[in-house]
C-alpha cells in the first residue's frame, strides 16, 4: 500500500476496452505529513471518485486489483482503494 496524494487526470483517446468508463488519475507518493517522496508520478485506476489534491491509500499488487475487479482481463497493477480523511500516528510503542 502507498499512500500518496492525487496530482491530475489522465486521458487517453484509446483505451483497453476493459478499462471503458473507468478514471485513471496521476498519484504521487507522500510521507505521512503530506509531503511529497520520490521522482515518479504513479497512474493509478480509480473507482471510488477520488479527485485532484486528495490524499489516497494505492494497492499495487496484481492479484489484489484483480480480486477487486473480479477478472484479470483489464491491464491493471495499481488501484486507488481509498480517499483518506485523517492519519494519527500512535508513538506510544
């Protein structure tokens, strides 16, 4: 899992006709202060309407997003799986 913050839309004119009606949006790795971490930029299938500025939770794991599809037709590794609302960290370990 990655937690990462939303940067942009991606939009193709082509596109596998298993990801037909899906959003594909640009995510960048963030630390848990928000700040951004690594070079790369991330496209990630996103189902659950997340939008420019959030801050997301990525699964980037094949079996997982085809588990979450429910068939491994569509050419997908990363998926958004979640908008974050608040992160607390407990350092009492």
């Amino acid at each position: 899992m990655i937690l990462a913050k939303v940067k942009g839309n991606v939009v193709s004119t082509q596109k596998n006709k298993f990801l037909n009606g899906h959003k594909l949006l640009l995510v960048h790795p963030v630390d848990f202060n928000n700040n951004l971490v690594g070079i790369r930029d991330i496209i990630a299938l996103d189902l659950i309407d997340a939008g420019i500025g959030d801050i997301v939770l990525v699964a980037q794991e094949g079996d997982a997003i085809q588990q979450i599809l429910g068939h491994s037709n569509a050419p997908v590794n990363t998926m958004i799986v979640a908008v974050v609302d608040n992160i607390e960290i407990n350092n009492d370990f």
